[in-house]
C-alpha cells in the first residue's frame, strides 16, 4: 500500500532529478531499449531500465546503493535509442551528483595499492576521482 508520505517523498526525488537534469521520468514506458543496447550492461547490478523504474518509484536508497550508475560509460546508446527521447545517460550522471553531494566517496585512493598506482595513467585516475568522489 502506497501511504502519502511515501507519494510525496517519490514525487520529491523526480522533481528534484528533473530539476538538475531536465529529464522528465514519466515519459519511460519501460520498453527495455535502454537496457538491450548498453555495452555496459553485463557489469551492472540493475539494468538501466529498472533504475529508470526506481527513479519513478522513488526509491533513492536503492538507487544510490547500486553501481550501476558509476559503471555506467556516459556512451549515450541507450540515449539515442529511446523511443521517448529520454536521455539516460543524463539521468545517470545526475543520480551520480545526486549521489556525491551526500558526500559518500565511492573510491579511496589510499585503498589503491602502490604497484598499480604506478601503472595506472594519471588522466584515468583524475578521471576516476573527479566521477566517484564528492
């Protein structure tokens, strides 16, 4: 059973997303175009799609605990294969900002061991902390 608070706080979390990134979530009739195109997808948790169904049903909380959104390539497939126009791949880096402006750091680069730091390149790893840090 739906109660009001929980309306209220779904319709809270869309607004919010749509406000920082523009896309409106009512426009996703969960055809599975987004999820079948991602190249992404085998290393996700929750197929884009069913994020987009989470967005709708306000569940933040499951949202920000999956790695979908950081596994996530930013390649917009899933963007330009919606038949509604809705940009996903915006939608996920919005759930990304969304996510750090909790501060809840995702990667820590004193747990990276010494050895691979040295042979990561430095523009993989900036890019690494500027994506999964707050």
């Amino acid at each position: 059973m739906i109660t009001i608070s929980s309306k209220k706080r779904r319709s809270e979390f869309a607004e919010k997303l749509k406000e920082i990134g523009g896309e409106s979530m009512s426009l996703c009739y969960q055809c599975g175009q987004c999820s079948a195109t991602c190249p992404m997808s085998f290393a996700m948790d929750i197929p884009p799609r069913q994020i987009i169904h989470l967005v709708q049903l306000g569940l933040e909380q499951e949202i920000a605990t999956s790695k979908t959104m950081w596994v996530c390539a930013s390649c917009f497939e899933c963007s330009a294969r919606c038949p509604r126009g809705v940009d996903i791949a915006k939608i996920m880096e919005v759930l990304r900002l969304m996510t750090l402006r909790k501060s809840i750091d995702h990667v820590k680069l004193s747990d990276i061991p010494q050895d691979r730091l040295a042979e990561l390149p430095q523009i993989a790893l900036v890019s690494c902390l500027r994506k999964l840090t707050a």
